[in-house]
C-alpha cells in the first residue's frame, strides 16, 4: 500500500478521535499497516493504541499494555467504527494527563 492513503487515514483518524474525545491531545501516525494512536503527554507522546489494516477499510484494534505487548480488542471494521470502538473501550487512556 502506498505511504499515501496510510497517511490520508491516519490524518482522518485523528480527527474522528479529536471530535469524539473532545480534545486536540492525540495525534496519529502511519507505520506500515498499523495507524498508531497516542496521547500527548507533557514530555514524549505515549502510544495507547494502533488499527491495523486488515483488507480495504477493514481495520482490527489492539491496545499496548503495560508491558509493552499488544492486546487485540474486539472486532474488526470500518474506519469510522474502529474510531468508536478505541474511544469506548480506551476513553480513559487517551485523556491527556490534566483531564
């Protein structure tokens, strides 16, 4: 797949989170096939999660742990629905630190 689109949906992912969250704390990054979602923190952002594409608008999620191991979550779907599944299942992890 070309760096490109990758970065096309990275950008929109991070403005679906942005408008869900409610806040410009989270920023997005293409790596590979993997969209890497991370809060911004006050020193270096902190990777919460990633979609990773799975076929043509198909995205799996998985979150890292405190080990530093990726926990697939549930489901597998659109762009947009992924974005809502990150938000319910991680909303507490992606809030910025003075939230």
């Amino acid at each position: 797949m070309p760096a490109l689109p990758t970065k096309h949906y990275a950008a929109e992912l991070q403005r679906q989170l942005r408008s869900l969250l409610g806040h410009e704390q989270i920023i997005t990054q293409a790596y590979g096939r993997h969209l890497l979602i991370k809060r911004l923190d006050d020193e270096e952002p902190t990777v919460v999660a990633r979609l990773t594409e799975l076929g043509r608008n198909r995205y799996g999620a998985a979150f890292r742990s405190h080990s530093g191991r990726w926990e697939p979550l549930p489901g597998t779907g659109t762009l947009d629905e992924m974005a809502q599944v990150v938000v319910t299942l991680l909303q507490p992890y992606l809030q910025p630190d003075d939230y």
